[in-house]
C-alpha cells in the first residue's frame, strides 16, 4: 500500500444490496465506506483494498450512534438496532455522487423495560443522522458527520455518548495512541491492547483526539475526533475473528452530554483506513486547517451526600468537575429548586488516578441547611455549566432529610 497525503484520484457512490458505499481511490489503492440500511445506516464496513476493519457481528456493534441516560435507567435509543437484531428504522436518506445521508429513529437495545421483547422492538426518542463524504485532500480518508436530536419532553442527565462506538475486529487489536502531555509534537506513540470484557476498563487519555485498532502489519482503522474529550475507553471481546465474529476491539470516544428536551449532539469524526503512520499526518494536518467548537457538557460527579442516605443538619454536597474549555459555575438544586452556588476549585489531585492528567483544582462543595427544609424524602441535584454554555444536568441523589 502506496503512503500518500495527495489528493484522491476519484470518489463514487454505489449501492449492494441493503449496503450503501462511499468509495475513494489513490493510484492503485481503494479504501471505501460501507452503510447497512437493513441497521439504520450503521457502518458496517471501513476497508482498504478488500480488507474490512469493521466489526458487525451484530446489530449493536459497527461505528454508530447510541445514547445513554446517567441515571442508570435503561434508556438506550441505539443507531443500528436492538439485542435481537431488529433494525432501527431509516426515515430519510440520499445517496449524490460523493456523498450519503441517512437518517434513523433508533431502537432501544434492550425492548423489555418499555414493554418490548424479542418479537416487539421499541422506538426511542432520538433521531440520529450520519452524512459521510470522503476527504478531498487525503487518501483513504472519509469525514463522518453525526448529528443526534433528542425530541422527547424528558430530561436524561449526563453521561459518556457513543459518538461515535468504534467496533473493529479482534484482529486489529493493537492500539495505538499519543497519550502524553505535548499534543501536536510528533511524540512518541503508545502501543498496547485492550483489557478484555469483564475486566477495569481504564480511561485513555488522548489530548490528540484519535487512536488507531491495527492489526500485526500496522493496517487497520484510525479515529480522529476534534471535538471529543481528553479521554477515550474501551474493551477486548474474545470470540472468533473477522468481521462478523463475535470477538471484537470496541474502542469509545468519552463525549459527555445531557440529552435535555429538543437538545442536539452534534460533531465530526473522520475515518482513516490503512497504516497508522499515514492516518496521523493526515490527521495532524486536519488538526492545522479545521475549525473546532466544543459540543460537550463537563464531567461532573457527586460524591457527597451518598444516595438514599438519611441526613440531617448542614449537609456539604461535594464532588469534582472538568471540562474541555473550563467549568463556569457548579450549582445546587434541592427538589428541583436552586439552593445555591457551589465553591469551585478545590484541590482534587486524586482524580487523577482514573483520568490521568486531570486538572488538580477541579474539587466543589456546598454546605447545605437541611433546616430549611421539612422532613422526609427529597433530591438533591448538581448542574455544572463551562464557558461555551453547555450544561451538565447530573442524576438527582435521593435523601432522606431527619431533623
């Protein structure tokens, strides 16, 4: 395989059946897009000359779109379909000479908690839309953008979004990144495996924004996401090999958000098929001409009080935050009410231990006067706002206030 940043050669679009493909070629190398319709347009396909980075052994796998709720509800509208392999539906798509747009209502993966089952799959309330066009200026590369609109009238508090899941093939299970603290540098790359399945899954630190999942020749698919957080996750699934093996590298950008009434998620990725080495220069001069805006809520948590504790008294409400840009203001709601301004900026060395490289001042706190409130059952609830305006809305703590 010829290594090139020159311009492709040619760009088409076709349909194979239920797939739809966005093809581009460089001298005698092809590297194409493959969207399976029959799975709300997930993509099913990144390859290179034939060979296929993408694992689908199933309708939850593939590099595609899924949503979750921080509260720990079961709340799962997912891109590609459900557990048992019912496709989300396709509500609009179209197919020019250098492009595809698809657009889905997704299914929740797991139909039983909203009355579903294995004959009844169950619509959620998000749409997520995909355009992927292939990237003039670099070979083998395609820009994927992703756009999720949450139309329901509830409130899903914040969480880690597949923005998207990146499932490749067991067989591409080397994984490479840059994950120390002089992004943009040419420094050294990190070259490792995921933990498999089951294991402590650790969190990445990317200040890069990409990783590649290559096989034993260094081939296979890089990720770059301008927009994404710090940090990536992932996990090793044994089984057997290829693309629709059930064994697979699922690798996650960690991009946070609430999914509020009518909010939107909305953010490029860009695929890069072949060597890893290659995928990087495109992707550092991506880096140097692309505009990035933030598009994600902080990461907050809370610590104190714990949840369904009895509490009485002042009562400090405390956990830690960061953000990409920076942490605005941290906020105290008792049964949904404003209770007041959290003190921002206590020393949190510690985080660091799960999110290396983490800000040191990051800690907040609040005293809380649970006299001002009568006794029995009540939530508590923390909302973190950075300097670009998005808002983290983190699940309500329920306590038990005895005075």
């Amino acid at each position: 395989m010829t290594l090139t940043t020159e311009p492709i050669v040619s760009v088409r679009t076709f349909q194979s059946g239920s797939l739809l493909y966005l093809e581009s070629s460089a001298g005698a190398d092809v590297a194409r897009v493959g969207m399976e319709t029959a799975w709300g347009g997930s993509i099913v396909e990144v390859s290179l000359n034939g060979e296929n980075f993408v694992n689908a052994h199933d309708a939850g796998r593939e590099v595609q779109l899924a949503q979750f709720d921080g509260d720990g509800t079961p709340w799962n509208p997912t891109q590609g379909g459900d557990i048992y392999n019912h496709g989300s539906p396709i509500l609009a798509q179209t197919v020019t000479g250098d492009s595809i747009y698809v657009k889905t209502q997704g299914l929740n993966f797991s139909p039983e908690p909203f009355g579903g089952g294995p004959a009844q799959p169950i619509l959620q309330d998000t749409y997520a839309e995909m355009t992927l066009t292939a990237v003039a200026d670099h070979a083998f590369t395609f820009k994927l953008h992703m756009k999720v609109t949450h139309f329901g009238t509830d409130l899903h508090t914040n969480n880690f979004q597949d923005s998207p899941a990146v499932y490749c093939n067991l067989e591409d299970g080397k994984l490479v990144i840059y994950e120390n603290t002089l992004p943009w540098t040419n420094g050294a790359l990190t070259f490792s495996t995921l933990t498999d399945l089951g294991g402590h899954a650790p969190r990445i630190y990317t200040p890069e924004h990409w990783f590649a999942l290559v096989n034993e020749h260094d081939i296979g698919l890089s990720v770059f996401e301008p927009a994404s957080a710090f940090y990536f996750s992932g996990v090793r699934v044994p089984g057997d090999p290829g693309p629709t093996g059930f064994g697979a590298n699922y690798f996650d950008p960690m991009a946070m958000f609430t999914f509020s009434p009518n909010s939107i998620l909305e953010g490029d990725a860009y695929l890069i098929a072949g060597d890893y080495k290659h995928a990087r220069q495109v992707i550092y001069n991506l880096h140097n001409h692309i505009a990035v805006s933030d598009i994600m809520t902080p990461l907050a948590v809370v610590e104190q009080p714990l949840a369904n504790s009895q509490i009485a008294g002042k009562v400090n409400v405390s956990g830690w935050a960061l953000d990409d840009t920076a942490v605005s203001s941290v906020d105290v709601y008792v049964d949904g009410v404003l209770a007041g301004n959290a003190t921002y900026g206590e020393d949190r060395s510690d985080v660091g231990k799960d999110f290396p490289h983490a800000p040191a001042a990051i800690g907040y706190s609040f005293l809380l006067d649970t006299s001002q409130y009568g006794n029995g059952a009540h939530t508590i609830e923390v909302r973190v706002l950075d300097s670009t305006g998005h808002l983290a809305i983190l699940a309500q703590v329920p306590v038990t206030i005895q005075n």
